[in-house]
C-alpha cells in the first residue's frame, strides 16, 4: 500500500472513535497485539497519533508515553525469550552464526548506544533489536536504558511529523473521501488474515 493509502485507512472515523473510547490505554493495546501483527509499519500509525494529537484527540506527550511503554513491553518480552531460547525466538535466532548477525552482535557489544539508535529508525529491524542484545550477552539494565533513549527519539520525531503536517495528512484523508470506510474494511481483513497465517506457521513450528 501507498503511504497515502495508509494514512488514509489509520485516520478513518473508527480509529478516532476507538482512540477516543480507549485513550492512551488504547494506544499501549494496539501496539502490543495490533501492531505485531498489522502490515502496517509503526511509522505509518506514530504520525496518524501525531495527526489526531493535533486535532486534540490526544495529547502528544501521553500518546508519546503509551506508545513507548508498548514498545519497551515488547522489546522486554523479545529479550527475556530470547534468553530462554523460546522457540517462537528461534525463528530469529536460527541464523544466530550468520555473518550479518555477528556483525550487529559485535556492534552491540562495541557501540551499543549508537547501533540501538540506528536500529530504532530502520523499520521492522528495531523489533530484533532485543534479540541481538540478548544473543550478544548484553546486560538488561544497559540495554534499556540506551533502547529507551532510541525509542524516545523515533517515537517523538514520528509523532512530531503527524503533528507539524497535520494539514497536508488532512487533504490526503479528504481526497480518499467515500473510499475510507472501504479502506478500513478491506485493512482489517488484512490484518485478520495476516493474523491467522502468523498463527499457523507458529503452531506449525511446535
């Protein structure tokens, strides 16, 4: 889907209402079950807070503060896994030897404030980001509070962009139009779908 597209979809009047009824409650409960499962990249979602955030659905700051409590409760739950050797972890970690992965172990280990940055910005990617940790043998409490840093960054700059462009997300939402209600239907489905496949090749793996 097209950036527009998204935008569109995310901004339809069912996701203010639900944003409206839940809260900052609401945004925690979409990033941690919703999220990780939606083809739709947190990007995408942060600058749609952004946008509601400036139309006074929510305030920046708590939005900001529920989306990242969210990511730091996965990133906790990844981390822990991981050190168990989980076997929903090991999907990740099965090329745990390759040499892309040694590399980002060794940067870790290295630089880890600096490579917890650049992995917080490249999308998908950040959520591996406590799987490496864990897989280099890096303590919990270093790990986040440089996580915590990063993920404070991208939310806030995401958010800030939904926030300053509000204006321009508004024409794209109108130029939608009639579409919107499609759009979420046909997003929902996906999301379902998504869901159902995800949970199959899990249990497939037991």
């Amino acid at each position: 889907m097209k950036p527009g597209i998204l935008l569109a979809l995310l901004a339809t009047q069912q996701i203010q209402t639900y944003f409206q009824r839940f809260g900052y409650i609401g945004i925690y409960i979409y990033f941690i079950s919703v999220d990780q499962v939606s083809p739709i990249p947190e990007e995408v979602t942060l600058i749609v807070i952004g946008y509601f955030s400036a139309h006074g659905y929510v305030n920046p700051f708590l939005a900001g503060g529920s989306s990242l409590l969210a990511f730091l409760t996965i990133d906790i739950v990844y981390y822990y896994l991981t050190k168990s050797g989980n076997k929903f972890i090991q999907r990740f970690t099965k090329n745990a030897n390759s040499p892309a992965m040694k590399r980002y172990k060794e940067k870790i280990k290295t630089h880890m404030p600096k490579t917890l940055l650049v992995l917080a910005f490249i999308p998908r990617v950040r959520l591996l980001s406590p799987v490496f940790v864990a897989l280099a043998g890096a303590g919990f409490k270093r790990f986040i509070f440089y996580n915590t840093l990063g993920q404070s960054l991208f939310i806030s700059v995401y958010i800030g962009i939904g926030f300053i462009f509000n204006k321009s997300i508004s024409g794209i939402i109108k130029k939608m139009g009639v579409y919107q209600n499609i759009l979420f239907i046909v997003g929902a489905a996906v999301i379902v779908l998504v869901s159902f496949l995800v949970y199959r090749n899990f249990r497939s793996k037991k």
